[in-house]
C-alpha cells in the first residue's frame, strides 16, 4: 500500500507541477536544446552516426541511460525494439533474445546468440551481460545478424558498451548517489586526470546493492541474516590511460573490475494459488553468489600513412564463479534439488588487427584479422533429498523447517559435472568495402571465413548412484531405488549426497563417471551485400541481405551438435524531418533459419538440438520528435512474426503430464508453425517528457509505457499448451509503466530526480519450466510443477548526480 501511494503520489506531483508551472521560459532561463542528440557508433568499424549508419541499431548515451534508471542491459529492454534480457538462477548469468531469437545455453561452452562487447572487445560468457553500465560514452544495440564485422554468435545482433574516454584537454569529473526501497543504495563516480600535454587517466567506479525481492515462507531453512533471492551486491571500476605517444600513434589501456556477491535468482511458480504471495519461496538452500570478471584490454591506433589508419585491440580476461541455488523452490516439501557451482575459472585471450582507409575518397574499406582462444574449467553438482512422510508430517506439526538431512533409510543422490579443460581456439579473416556511385548511390559487400576448434578433454559426468531413480513417497522400492537410501558410513560415503565440496569417486558415489571426451572443428563464410540511396541530404533508405552462424554445441556425454546458419533480408528508412525535430527510423526484414540450435532441460542434463530451421519477419520503428524546445516524445514499436518451419519432434512437456516418455510412447509431431520464444506479435514504448521552469531551475516529468502482446516464454520448441496446466508456458499480454521527475537548476551542474519503476507492480514471467522432470521422481507422475523467471516487483528512489 504505501509503495502505491508513493506511486501515485509521484504521477500526481508531475500533473501538479504541470499545472502550476505550465509558463513560458523567462528571458534568463537557459531554453532546452532544440537539436537531437547525435551519437557516433561503431557498428560498421568506422565511427558513423547512427542516422548514417545502414543498419537497424539503436543507441544512447550515458545521461540518457541514467534519466531512464538503466543500469545493465536487463533494465534497457524496454528501450530496444525486440530486446529481452531472461535471468537464470544456478549461472549467475542471463540469456538475451533479440527478434525471437536467442540462446538457452549457459555452460561453460555454451554461446549467447546475441553478441555482448565491451570498448569492441569480445566477451563470451553470458555472464558478461550482467555488467553495470557506468562511466559509459554510449551504448549501441545493432540488431539482426552481424557476422561479416561480429563474426560467429551474432545470428540476433550484438551489443557493445563504449566506455568513457580519457581526455588531455582538463580535469572534469562526476558523481551520482541512488536510494531506494529494499535498502537500495548505488554510489559511482569518475575523474579525468591530464598527466601531460599526451597522457591522461580517466578513473571510474560504482556500487549497487539491495535487498532480495523473495521473501522467504514460514518453515523455510535458512540462517538469520541470509540474504534473500534478488539480493543484489554489485560493483565495477574501471582504469583508463591514453597515451598519444606521436600525432599518428596513440594506445589507450583499460583495466576493468566487475563483482557480483548478490543472492541470484530464483524460479516462483507459475501458477500461484489463490491468495499467495507470488515473490515468496519455501527455501531450504538461500541463494549464494561469487563472481567476478578482470580484464585488460589495450587498443592501439596508427597511421603508417596518409589515409589509411590501422588499429589492434587486444584483451586477456578471467571470469571466476562460484554459487547455490535451491532448484525445487519448495514446490514438494520433504523433497530437496540444490545447485551449485563449486568453482568455475573461465579464460580468455582476444587478438584483433585491423586495416582500414581513413580518407573521404568513394571508397572506403576495412579488412582484419581475429584470432580468440578460451579455456574453460568449472564443476557443478546437483544434490537430491527426500525424507520420509513421518519426517515430513513430524516437521509441519512442529511448525519447524520443512526440509532437514535424510537419516538411513532415507532418500539422496547426487550428479556432479567435473569439466577440467573445455577449449575453444577461434580465428577469421574479413573484409568489407563501400564505394559511393554518386552523392546518392553505394555499395557495400563484405566477407568473413571463421574457423573453430572447439573441444572438451576428459570431462566427467557422475550419478551418484542411478539419477534420476527416485520413488514417490510410500511407493514399492525397486533394487536400482534401494541403492539410493542412505546408509551407514564414513563422511560421504554410501550417503550418495556428495554435499558441498564433497569427494567425488567411485567409492563416494557408488557408480563410474560417463566420459564428455568430445572434438570439434568446423569453418564457416558469412558474407554481406547492401545498396544505400540518399533520398535527400537527411533521408537514407538501405536493402541488404546477410548471412550469419552460431557456433555448434557440445553436450554431456561428448554430444554435438551442427552449426545454426541463417540469411537475413533487410530493407531500411532513416530520417531527419521537420527541420531536424524528427527523427524517425524503419526497419523490415526477414530472417532465414536453417538448423536452429535450441537448448532444453531434460533429466536434469541440459540437451542440445538441431530444428529444421525458423522464419523470422518484421517490422521495427525508432522516433525520436521535439515538437517544441520542451517537448520530447520517443519510442519503439515492432511487429514480429517468428515460426519454427516443418520439422517433427517430440513435445517433452505433453509427454511427462501424460504419463508417456519421448523416444518410446510419446508421439512425434510436426512443431512447423509453432512460435519462437519472446516473440510477440506486438510490442511498443512510447516515453514523453516535458520541461516546465520553476524558480531558478528545471523541471521534468518524464512517463514512459511498454506494452506487448501475448508471448511464449517456456523452453523448447512447442508452444501449445501442457495437458492440466493451460497457459502455463505464456505471458498474457501486458504494460508496464515508469515514472520519474527530475529537477536541474539553471547555471549549476547537478540533477536532483525521484523515480518509479513498474508503478503498477505488474508482474511478468521471462521463463516457465517444469522443475521437476525425471520419470519416476516425487512428484512424477500424477503432479507436475511449473515454475518461472519473473521481472522485478515495483521499485522506488532518488537519484542525485553532480558533474565538475
């Protein structure tokens, strides 16, 4: 109720202050620009404007980044046609789909679909994508397949986050503090230091933390103090030196920090009964997290001649994780999933160099090489439970825990997945070159031949001792489900519950590992063609066509997969009307899937396939209008049609809640026409602010809503309904609502702003799951659980920011 209230209260004071200061500006007040923002990107590997650039790309800088609340690329979905950004619970990670299409591969070999770069550096982990957004000159989304420039893994786009450059020219710097609900509490600042006339360092750093957004039911297992899933603890900094070594040779060297020690996320159920508190769980594992990213990057720019400038980015990083999640969310009490990540160690080498003309000539050109190495390591367990229903019964009259440790006779078992050396050795040639006919008329074409070698030495899988053969409480015990009752023993042994840290051999888990041994090499040529005609000296239209690749998966048990290919037809309109007060940019396409890589959780394991292929077409529209000097409206709107082509498979989900088992009684059925996850037919925001003058200073509202249509959030590739359980794998069509008003005296360089986000507190689901899937387990086969990924409840603060 109070949250409400300030809601409220804060969409009223916007009203209020309207009316009472809807004025002319008085003569001495400093009038609003009435140009638009013009930002450089780089998506092409040559600094363009966006509104010059020919290709769907979206971008902002890092004050607008900050009056809209983004932080990190989940909270700027709603800014990018098509963006979703999903959270995991048990990868400290995140999957992000573009267009309907994405990847739900998190291991430690697995690749995101959209390619994730910060300052043009590569970086492969999904954990990447959870980076704060600091200290950042711009942010820029390309959208659709990259792979002539981007290379392998940019079938959807590719995001890349410019950070702040260092200058010689003077000291300047910033600050800023955020306060909020859930004990929120965000401080960054950044100073620039000239050294000399040639070398300067830029200096930046944050912290985010707040509570968790889960509250934690009556009987749940936890220590007083445990942080709460959707706790957050995040922190970055970042060290910049320029060094302009001659006027045609300068390097610039970055050191990057980022940590994460937060609570991760949790799955909530995806239908909640009546009257219960969805962001609640029944927790007997509180959530743990770990993680952190360092990288060093260096980039160096040279001109061995006039017009030519060649440039060579170069980075080392290691990604360093471990965490626990509790993977059954008390939905079956007595009965215990944890996941954890013991530890994990993930290295990678980027070497870029890159050619390109730097004249005005008609031709212009880029060409380069990559080469890219990663090496790999993690472990990653799974412990099960089950206590007796005496146990159970016993602990809910007591009105203690629901979940403690089984004692003999009782159910545990356990899998580990011990991946020692998992490699990855990349390299790619490419080239692209542009020539104007006329002032009208270019050409583009462009060429890229990647070849990987990816493999896995030695890895292990255990089961500790016959996953998944788990029994129903009170159910006859077979002799395989006998092995798994604990018994008498030493430390883990014959408990066939490793634990954490636990020794994992054949003694301690009473079975022999199966072998992940897998090697796997394969090349692959992308290429680019495109016309761009001037209609006028501020309207460009573009038709291309593109090709694109996502790297081949390796599964458990040393499985692969073929590679997912794709070609991308493309038409575009960018526009600068009514004298530079509206911008306004369209975008249609059609995508080409051919051997679609898809991602399910089966039996616990994580399982990789091959669809016949899909067909992506659409419609995207950016605006960006100042009507007045004190008006702006701005948004995005997509139309997204995306269908999985002819193919047959079997309907995982259909066939555990009929009681059937795909591969022996479940039928084979054509999936053609089914839709692509997070690809609603609908979507749109639309943001307007308004500058009123008040005394001395600035006021401004600012209201931004987002809308979708009905979507598809469950994994695979069927999208029709679960047998009982109707709707369980959609989101029903929504809106979200944003609000904020932010006040900037005339003459003093600060900002004062009080915000809301999701002011309605709507709740929407980002992925549904069934938790609890193996043939013959607890809760099989008369009770299915579903459970999702959900978007943050409704939040409040005040941010203050100053810059000198």
């Amino acid at each position: 109720m109070k949250k409400t209230i300030l809601a409220l209260s804060i969409a009223q004071m916007a009203l209020a202050t309207g009316a009472a200061y809807a004025q002319q500006a008085s003569p001495d007040a400093p009038a609003a620009s009435d140009d638009m923002e013009k930002i450089i990107v780089t998506a092409t590997r040559r600094d363009t404007l966006v509104q010059d650039t020919p290709l769907a790309i979206t971008a902002y800088t890092q004050d607008t980044l900050a009056n809209n609340q983004v932080k990190d690329l989940a909270t700027m979905t709603a800014m990018v046609p098509s963006l979703v950004v999903e959270p995991h619970s048990d990868s400290g990670g995140v999957h992000v789909y573009m267009r309907g299409v994405g990847s739900a591969n998190h291991t430690e070999l697995g690749d995101p679909a959209v390619a994730f770069y910060v300052d043009g550096i590569y970086v492969p982990r999904p954990q990447g994508a959870t980076a704060l957004m600091y200290d950042l000159n711009h942010v820029e989304v390309a959208r659709g397949p990259q792979g002539t420039l981007n290379g392998r893994n940019s079938t959807a786009g590719a995001v890349n986050l410019v950070s702040g450059a260092p200058s010689t020219s003077k000291v300047f710097g910033s600050a800023s503090i955020v306060l909020g609900d859930y004990h929120r509490v965000q401080t960054q600042g950044m100073i620039n230091i000239p050294l000399s006339d040639d070398i300067a360092l830029r200096i930046a750093a944050i912290k985010d933390q707040h509570d968790g957004y889960v509250d934690f039911r009556k009987g749940s297992n936890v220590m007083p103090g445990a942080q709460k899933y959707g706790a957050g603890n995040q922190q970055g900094a970042r060290a910049s030196l320029l060094w302009k070594f001659t006027p045609d040779l300068k390097a610039t060297f970055i050191v990057d920090y980022y940590s994460d020690t937060g609570a991760g996320n949790i799955y909530l159920s995806a239908e909640p009964k009546p009257g219960q508190d969805l962001r609640s769980a029944l927790i007997d594992t509180p959530g743990t997290l770990d993680q952190s990213i360092i990288t060093a990057k260096t980039k160096v720019q040279w001109r061995p001649v006039e017009g030519i400038e060649a440039q060579y980015l170069g980075s080392w990083s290691r990604l360093k994780r471990s965490n626990a999640s509790d993977a059954d969310a008390g939905f079956y009490p007595g009965f215990k999933a944890e996941n954890r990540t013991e530890w994990g160690q993930f290295d990678s080498v980027s070497n870029e160099l890159q050619l390109r003309s730097d004249s005005e000539a008609p031709l212009q050109w880029v060409g380069g090489l990559f080469f890219f190495r990663e090496k790999n390591k993690i472990r990653f367990d799974i412990d099960r439970s089950q206590i007796s229903e005496a146990m159970l019964a016993q602990d809910i009259a007591n009105g203690s825990v629901i979940f403690v440790q089984p004692t003999v006779g009782q159910y545990a078992s356990a899998m580990s997945f011990i991946q020692g050396d998992r490699q990855l050795h990349s390299k790619a040639a490419f080239a692209q070159a542009s020539y104007e006919l006329d002032p009208v008329w270019k050409l583009t074409a462009g060429a890229r031949y990647t070849k990987d070698h990816k493999y896995d030495i030695g890895g292990q899988n255990w089961a500790c001792p016959n996953w998944p053969d788990n029994a129903p409480r009170g159910a006859t015990l077979t002799p395989s489900q006998i092995a798994q009752l604990v018994t008498p023993g030493v430390g883990t042994i014959n408990t066939h519950n490793i634990g954490p840290g636990g020794v994992v051999n054949q003694a301690t888990c009473g079975n022999t590992y199966g072998d992940n041994t897998a090697d796997l090499a394969y090349g692959q040529a992308t290429w680019l063609g495109r016309v761009e005609y001037k209609l006028s000296k501020d309207i460009l239209t573009f038709a291309s066509v593109t090709t694109g690749f996502h790297s081949p998966a390796i599964g458990d048990g040393g499985a692969t997969t073929k590679p997912e290919k794709l070609t991308s037809y493309e038409i575009g309109f960018k526009s600068d009307l009514l004298d530079h007060k509206l911008s306004l940019n369209i975008d249609g396409f059609w995508m080409k899937y051919k051997d679609k890589l898809e991602s399910q959780v089966v039996n616990n394991t994580l399982q990789n396939f091959n669809a016949a292929g899909a067909s992506v077409k659409g419609v995207e529209a950016e605006w960006a209008w100042r009507p007045t000097n004190v008006d702006r409206f701005s948004g995005n709107a997509t139309w997204l049609k995306a269908r999985y082509d002819d193919f047959l498979s079997c309907d995982v989900d259909a066939a555990r809640a009929n009681g059937q088992s795909c591969g022996t009684t479940a039928p084979t059925v054509n999936v053609g026409g089914s839709v692509l996850k997070h690809a609603p037919t609908f979507a749109a925001t639309l943001m307007y602010e308004h500058d009123f003058t008040l005394g001395k200073g600035r006021v401004t509202p600012r209201v931004s809503l987002h809308h979708e249509s009905e979507s598809f959030v469950g994994s695979g590739a069927f999208s029709n309904d679960v047998p009982g359980h109707p709707g369980v794998k959609m989101q029903a069509a929504y809106s979200t609502l944003d609000l904020s008003v932010r006040y900037e005296p005339f003459g003093k360089a600060y900002t004062a702003e009080l915000f809301v986000n999701n002011a309605t507190d709507k709740e929407v689901k980002y992925d549904a799951i069934e938790v609890c899937t193996q043939v013959g387990a607890p809760c099989q086969p008369t009770q299915q659980i579903w459970a999702a990924y959900y978007n943050n409840p409704r939040t409040f603060g005040a941010r203050v920011s100053m810059k000198f």
